[in-house]
C-alpha cells in the first residue's frame, strides 16, 4: 500500500489538499469496464460520470429522474464533442433510493442489461432535509436514502460485482460508500448510538446530526461489506469516501446567510469527483485496506477513533456498532429483498 493510514481531523480534511492524485489528465483507460454512479445527474456524481466515459466506460447514471438524468447525458455528450467520441456509453437507469421496494426492479434492470459491475459508487445521497421528512415506506429520510437504501441496492448487485471479481485482477471491483467530514465533526459518539433492539437513536429534531449518523452508517457499511466480501467469494474493495466540503446540489435544504458563508471555503464538484475516482481506482486502495476512510482529493485518512472502533467486533475487543447497524440494516430491508 502506498499510504500509511493516518487520522487527519476535519482542518486537515478542509484545508491544505494535497493536489489529487488521479483525475482526467491520469486515470487509465476504462474500455470494457462497466460502472453505476448513483446521484450521477449533477454535483460530484455528474463529474465522475464524465470522466469515466471520457475514459471509455459503460457508466450507468442512477437516478429519480428520467428527465434529469438524460439531460445531463446530453450535456456530457455535447461537451466532449464528436471528434473524440469515447467507445463507452452513458446509460441511465431508475433509482429511487427513498423508496425500497422500487430497488430490487432497479437492480434488475441493470442485470437484464450487462453481464459485469466493476465499480459501484454509492454517491447519491440527501443532508439538512426539513425535520420530518420521510421514505416512502415512512424511515427518517437521511437514513433510508443515504444508508438502507444503498445497502439494498448494493445487496442486490453483490452477485454480479462478486462474479466479475472472480473473473478479473485482484483489487479491480469495488463498491465505494459516501461518507463526509461531518462523521467527525457532528456525530454521536462512536458514530451511531443503538437502542435495546439495535436500531438507530436518532434524533429526529437535528437534521445535522441525522446526517452525521447517517454518513458514519456508510463508514461502517464500508467496513462490514469489505469483511463480508472477503469470507464470502472472491475479494471486493470496499471505501468510504469523504468527498470533500463542495459546491453541489447537496446544499439544496442550507439556508441562504450559511450558504453564502459555506461558498466561501466551498470547492468546485471536480474535485470530489478526483475523490471517487481514487476510492474505485487507486493501486494505494485494495482489499488489504477495505473499510478504510478516504480523504480529499484522494488520500488514505481516518476518522476519530471513537468512531473507528465500531469497526471492530466485539470479539475483537471492539464495540461491534458497524456489525450490528449492518444487522438492522438486513432487517430493515428483509421484506423488499
């Protein structure tokens, strides 16, 4: 591994990045792999959909809607121009992450179309929804679009990134997971605080907060699904990004005077994307470091050790958080499965 893993705090997440990695200028070609970016009509998922197909990539764009995702295909299209038109392709495919048991006939849809999945990255996500706002099947919004319904999605996509690991070079199939700077600024200790029955306490009034947890939930599902994959088939990579502090339709739910404020230690969506290209890419990242956190724009950190340590089982002399978060997650999830 090229990076030693180091616990860099949120200033060191914020200010002072190292220049990325990779990006357009350097990342390999792509022909013939094939990629979901979820989220992938606008902000950062949009950017990386661009690049990839810049790179010659199948990317599939998953989104709500149609409308959208296809007018930002377009506007792919239409900037790279047709004089070096790339041998991939854009594709749009229906997700509504909200809404659970639309997620298994999404799933579907990708699997009647493509025989691979090389990388899924887990972009898509919501932060500051009004108090109250809610899934369609009634969970607190953060948690059922920004975790259970990744879970569910990648849950039914594990045959297929399974089946493409066997038959590809190690460390090349990857799920990455979206976390966020906020997991060490905002959220409860150890991450995710568990009730008796090992559901989420989450505190319904503080949408801040809401959406830390919920970004510590993709840290831990970076973890748990890393440990799974590897006692369960062939190996897949599995990270948890933080993006970066950008300019995108994520800030859609911040008030006016604080995103005035915001805009001014705020990056361009690029340079998330230079992020999530390093998670699915990069030869510092493979199997040997799943669950590890990913800083901007492309850097192996961590997150605070109180959080890190629900990584860690029980029988580990850990807490055993993540495992039991992936738990509930399941039986959240059982009846759309």
């Amino acid at each position: 591994m090229g990076h030693a893993l180091s616990r860099q705090g949120p200033l060191a997440q914020s200010f002072f990045i190292p220049k990325p990695p990779l990006s357009e200028k350097n990342l390999p070609d792509q022909t013939g792999k094939v990629c979901i970016v979820t989220g992938g009509n606008a902000g950062v998922g949009f950017e990386v959909c661009k690049i990839l197909y810049q790179h010659n990539a199948t990317v599939y764009l998953a989104g709500r809607s149609e409308e959208r995702c296809k007018k930002a295909i377009s506007s792919i299209v239409e900037s790279i121009g047709s004089k070096t038109k790339p041998k991939g392709a854009l594709r749009f495919l229906q997700l509504d992450l909200a809404d659970l048991a639309t997620i298994k006939a999404s799933a579907d849809e990708f699997l009647r179309q493509e025989t691979r999945l090389d990388w899924l990255c887990n972009n898509a996500g919501v932060m500051l929804a009004p108090v109250g706002s809610r899934g369609a099947q009634g969970h607190e919004l953060h948690i059922v679009t920004n975790c259970l319904g990744p879970w569910l999605f990648t849950h039914f996509l594990h045959p297929i990134l399974s089946s493409t690991a066997a038959a590809s070079p190690p460390n090349t199939v990857r799920v990455s997971w979206a976390g966020s700077v906020v997991i060490d600024l905002y959220s409860p200790k150890h991450g995710i605080s568990l009730d008796s029955d090992g559901a989420p306490d989450l505190p319904l009034s503080d949408p801040q907060t809401l959406y830390a947890i919920s970004k510590a939930g993709n840290l831990f599902y970076g973890s748990e699904y890393g440990k799974r994959s590897r006692t369960h088939g062939p190996s897949i990579v599995s990270t948890c990004f933080n993006p970066g502090n950008l300019r995108t339709e994520l800030q859609r739910y911040v008030s006016p005077t604080r995103r005035f404020f915001q805009n001014l230690i705020l990056y361009p969506a690029i340079f998330g994307a230079y992020t999530e290209l390093y998670s699915g890419f990069s030869k510092d990242v493979s199997t040997e470091t799943n669950g590890c956190y990913i800083g901007p724009w492309g850097r192996v950190l961590d997150v605070r050790d109180d959080v890190r340590a629900s990584c860690t089982s029980v029988e580990e002399d850990g807490n055993g958080i993540a495992k039991a978060f992936w738990e509930w997650s399941a039986r959240e999830c059982r009846p759309y499965m």
